[in-house]
C-alpha cells in the first residue's frame, strides 16, 4: 500500500496497517526474498534447464535450501512461469535423483511456443540420461536411431538396436514391436525372409531401394555359405572331442539370439583387443579332470575355415589374456592363467610362415604355437581318424563341412558315419539331396552383384 508522506513523517499509523518511509537500503532487503531469488535465477539463466539441487547449490551462500526451492517454484508454476518436469506415471510425477528439472516460461513468445521450447529445454538436459521408464526410453530412442539412419541412407538391423540399447534381446524385441505399434512411420523389411531392417518413412524410394541392395549384399558375405561351413566347422570338432576325450565336460551358456549354439561362450573384455570392443566369443570351452584330486584343465577352442597365420594365434592369446574369465594379472604382465589350453582348429595352416623372433631366430608357425602354449588342430588329422575307422577315403570332414545344413546336422552325420562306416557314401548322398534348396539359395546370393 502507499500514502502521500507529508513533511518529514518517517512511520504512519492507518488503522491497524502501519506505513514506512520509502528507503533504498530497506528496498533492498525486501527484494532479497527467496522467492525472488529462486524467480531471478530462473529468468537469468533462461536458456538451460536447471535440477532443484543445482539451483540450491548456486544459491546456498543466500541462505537458499532445499525446501525454499520447490515450495516457491510450485507457485510460480501454477502462474504459467516455470516449467517443472519428473518422472511421469499414469498417476502422477515424482522427482529425478537430482530433484525436479526446472525452466523458465518466456513469457514473450506465444504461449504454445513457449512450452515447446521449454520441453525441448529440459529434453536436451536429460539427453545423456534414462527417463524413468526404461521402455518409453528404449522407444524414444529406437524412433531416434531410425530417424538418424534415414537420414544417413541408411537401414538399421535388429542387432544395430539392441546393442545401441544395451539391453537384452527379450527388452529389445518389446521395445521394438511397441515402437511399431505407436509410430507408423517405423517401418520393417525382411531381406531374404529372415533378416530384420528397420527404417523410416522419410527414406526416399531411391535410397530404400539402394539401401536395401547394399544391406543384401552385406547378408550375401557374411550369412551365407561361407559362414554355413563355418559354423559346420566348429560342431565338426566339437564331435571329435567329445568322442575322443574322456571325461570332457563342455560348458554352455544361454543366448538369447535364436539359433546360437549354446556351447558358445561369451566372455567379457577389460580392454578392446583388435575389433571386439566389450566382449569376444569362443567357440567351445571345456574342462577335463584328469584324477579325483586334481584341478581340472580348462581348454578353450577357436576354430577357423580357413587359412590360419601367426596374426590369429596372436588375437587368440590377446582375447583370452584380457578377458576377465581366463586372463590374470601377473608380475610380468597380463597372461593366461594357469590351467588353460588354447586349441586352435583350422581347415589349413600357412606352414611356410616364418615367424621372426626377438633375438633374430626364424621359426615355423606350428613351432611359434608350441612355444606359446597353443594346440593346433589340423583337418588333416580328423580325416586320419575317419579313414582309420574304416570309413570311404572319398569322405572327408571338409566335405561333411560343406554340404550340411547346420551344426545339427553336422553331428548327426558324424554320429551315423561312425556307427556304420560302410554307409558313409549313402549317407553323404542322402545329405546332398536334402539340402538342394538350401545350395540354390545360397548361389542366389552370390548371385547378388556388390555394390
């Protein structure tokens, strides 16, 4: 309230309302209040968004606590002022670790543009964390890989996804199929009916079409025969082992991508080795205890369809030192621990390599696997166990390798084989017959040009 001061009157008495002189000092002070001070630093610092605690922090050497921050600002919202934001519910909002998110309302701009900005305030500061529903988090982000793939021409696998999530494939598939289900311009394609891509709307025809041919051609290299035979190699071994070791004991491992062999075992990295960035794969891992009081030996396999060279032995070792499961921190550095032997399987070895040490001494690839410990298993040597067991020279695991559909069938030929030798051909016939559609596929795709 205000009254006219006549003469020199510094206090004037209205009833039960008692007036003071105008004084800069005490004006001041009456500026200074809490609420005030909260409102300020809102409308000051305007272009961000701002935690209740970051705001108590920045003002707690003017006596601002915790209480006096919400308590004011939930007044300040009710006048269209500021805009508050928490974890959200079907039911309600409750606040973030760091207390409710704040902003100010530019009150300047038309309102709808106001708000808009403001949300697009606070979405920017909580960027780089969850909300509070992990699924509405997977969605958003989903919608915003897809966007950002279009944009770049670019199609998105289900496996690109779920490792952008982080999460698990069971996660990744209901967020997935949510996203589709709310957003209609999230769209999927199947390459060859089993392969899953996804994309956006804002895709031009043109570029699906090239996106989709260069998507193709990637499936052909890397899902085709070759990664067929590959895979027939590992179970090949596999076979050999739990044939011919007693007591071996193949550890498994549950995976939520279909089709994964479970004798496959993921294991985790303390730091990248060549392109495995967070963890690697091992093709079987098995232990044998050679008596009742002995520890058991662990061997881990790789197999390769291939050539095999000094720079795989050398990936092979670094994977195992530095991985958390059979890496150990020693005196002279990171190293294998004791009781692990490394097996590698290949279809060929480069014999000719000449590995040059240290000291200038030359060495061939089977002594340098030797001399660090590693088992090299040759194809050679598992053809000279069939053959001794009587069965068709003509038949070799190369050949079982190639013509059969999957690791399944793999073993069940090698099984068969061994009980009856002198059907090996017959069986090896049957074989090829009913995999025809399965080889026609696969000339299909080499059939795709590259791009």
């Amino acid at each position: 309230m205000y009254s006219l001061r006549l003469g020199g009157e510094v206090e004037k008495q209205l009833g039960e309302l008692r007036l003071t002189a105008y004084d800069p000092k005490l004006n001041s002070v009456r500026r200074e209040s809490k609420a005030g001070l909260v409102l300020d630093f809102l409308r000051e610092n305007l272009a961000g968004a701002w935690y209740s605690t970051e705001i108590v922090d920045a003002l707690k050497e003017r006596n601002i606590g915790k209480s006096d921050v919400m308590s004011n600002v939930r007044r300040f919202e009710n006048k269209g002022l500021v805009y508050v934001r928490g974890y959200r519910s079907h039911d309600g909002e409750t606040p973030f670790t760091e207390g409710y998110l704040l902003t100010w309302i530019d009150r300047d701009k038309p309102r709808e543009a106001a708000i808009c900005e403001a949300v697009q305030k606070t979405e920017r500061k909580l960027k780089d964390r969850e909300t509070g529903n992990p699924l509405l988090h997977r969605i958003h982000r989903i919608r915003d890989l897809l966007i950002e793939a279009s944009q770049l021409r670019d199609l998105a696998s289900f496996n690109f996804l779920q490792s952008k999530l982080g999460c698990t494939e069971h996660e990744a598939e209901v967020a997935l199929k949510r996203t589709l289900q709310l957003y209609p311009d999230m769209q999927e394609t199947k390459l060859f009916d089993a392969y899953r891509y996804y994309y956006h709307t804002s895709l031009a025809d043109a570029d699906l079409t090239a996106a989709i041919k260069l998507k193709e051609n990637y499936i052909r290299k890397t899902k085709g025969k070759a990664n067929r035979i590959g895979h027939n190699w590992e179970a090949c071994v596999e076979w050999f082992i739990d044939e011919f070791t007693s007591g071996a004991r193949f550890l498994t491992q549950a995976h939520r991508e279909g089709g994964m062999d479970p004798r496959r075992i993921t294991i985790h990295l303390m730091k990248p080795v060549g392109r495995c960035r967070h963890n690697s794969e091992l093709d079987r891992v098995w232990e044998v205890t050679p008596t009742v009081f002995a520890q058991p030996i662990t061997y881990v396999l790789e197999c390769k369809w291939g050539l095999v060279t000094k720079t795989d032995l050398d990936h092979m070792l670094e994977v195992l030192k530095w991985s958390k499961e059979f890496g150990v921190d020693t005196p002279d550095g990171r190293q294998v621990k004791n009781g692990v032997i490394t097996v590698f399987a290949g279809n060929t070895f480069k014999e000719t390599e000449k590995i040059k040490l240290k000291n200038g001494e030359q060495i061939s690839l089977p002594t340098y696997a030797q001399r660090m410990n590693i088992q090299l298993l040759k194809a050679a040597d598992l053809n000279k166990k069939l053959h001794e067991h009587s069965t068709s020279t003509k038949t070799t695991v190369q050949k079982i390798c190639r013509i059969c559909r999957d690791e399944d069938e793999t073993r069940e030929i090698l099984e068969a084989i061994w009980k009856n030798p002198p059907e090996t051909e017959n069986l090896v016939q049957a074989c090829l017959e009913r995999n025809k559609e399965l080889y026609e596929f696969e000339k299909q795709l080499d059939n795709i040009p590259n791009q």
